[in-house]
C-alpha cells in the first residue's frame, strides 16, 4: 500500500498488508487505517502518525471493503467468500461477531453515529442493513 503526502502528490511511504488489498477506511480519532486483503482473509491496521502497521485481524474469507464506526468503536468487513460481515471491537482488535448478508458483499457505508451499516450485495442485486450492534 502507498502512502501519499497530498500537497506534493509523492509518495511518501510504501508499506506491506495482505495479499490483493481492496478497501480501506480510516478511524481518524483513533489514527488508524485499516485495509481489506482481499486475498488474505484479513484486515490490516495501520497506525497513521508511523506508517506502520500495528495489527492483522482475522475475518472470514475474502473481504472485500471495510467501514469505521468511530463512535461506536467498530470496524466491519465485508466477507464475500462467506457472505457475511464481520464485526471487529476497535479497542480489542478481535472479530465479535459475524452476520450473515446477502449473497457477494461488497461494497460497506457505516451511519456514524447511528449504529447503522449498509452492504451492497452484488450477487443478488440487493442492500443488507445491520443495526443495532453497540452491544457487542
């Protein structure tokens, strides 16, 4: 993964994540990043102020995008080997839970706020919503 410094328009840092990664979505209050590895079954953080990364959180096969959730201390990954989406404790860095969607997740949109995440299903054309996971 490249970093890029936007005023000069040069990379500033290259570093190493999973295989074949996909999404990536930030937790600006916290600096982290983190990167579906579409080919690794895993989501890497980054630690944003050292371009480093700072943690591999295993999910389920194949993800392909992430979503932050900073107010409610989540990070969700779209699994489209699985057809699930993995819920992932930002303080603890671990999977709690997984949820089945419709079939080919791809594409995630956290409701900062609002405990609310939607989760385009390409396979079958259609939009899964997950609600109401503060709890876990």
């Amino acid at each position: 993964m490249s970093v890029i410094h936007t005023a000069s328009d040069t990379v500033s840092a290259t570093i190493d994540v999973g295989n074949n990664p996909r999404g990536i979505d930030c937790d600006e209050t916290a600096g982290r990043v983190f990167v579906a590895n579409f080919g690794s079954t895993t989501v890497t953080v980054i630690h944003t102020a050292s371009n480093t990364v700072s943690a591999t959180v295993t999910v389920e096969a194949s993800p392909w995008d992430v979503a932050c959730d900073e107010t409610a201390g989540r990070v969700f990954s779209a699994n489209n080997g699985t057809n699930r989406v993995s819920i992932i404790r930002t303080v603890a860095l671990t999977t709690v839970l997984t949820i089945g969607v419709g079939a080919g997740p791809r594409e995630l949109e956290s409701v900062e706020g609002a405990e609310k995440v939607f989760a385009t299903n390409f396979s079958v054309a259609t939009v899964s919503v997950i609600s109401g996971y503060g709890g876990c």
